[in-house]
C-alpha cells in the first residue's frame, strides 16, 4: 500500500528550496562583506575629494 502525502506540503517544501538556492545565488553574485562596501566608500570619498581640490572657481 502507498503512503499517503500531502501535495501541499510537497510544494511549500519545493517553493522554500528554491528560494534558498535563489538567495544563496544572489548572495554570492551581489553581496559583499562590510570591509569592502566601507573600502569601496572611502575610495570613492578620496577620489570625490581629490576632483573638487582640481576645481577652478571662476567667481
């Protein structure tokens, strides 16, 4: 005799794998670590300061 299953809970359990493997996709293509969004700031605030000392002020 066959065990029965609940398809609902079969597809709930589906659902969640996939939007595990999806999050863990994202992660790896678009996340980074604290150290290099704070390095990646500074670096951008350096170069932000570095173009406005070339500025000339034509007043």
């Amino acid at each position: 005799m066959a065990k029965i299953v609940n398809l609902r809970t079969i597809r709930k359990r589906r659902a969640r794998e996939e939007d595990t493997k999806r999050a863990a996709e994202n992660a790896a293509r678009f996340g980074r670590t604290k150290a290099q969004k704070t390095l990646e700031e500074t670096r951008a605030e350096l170069s932000r300061r570095r173009l406005d000392a070339h500025r000339r002020d034509d007043d």
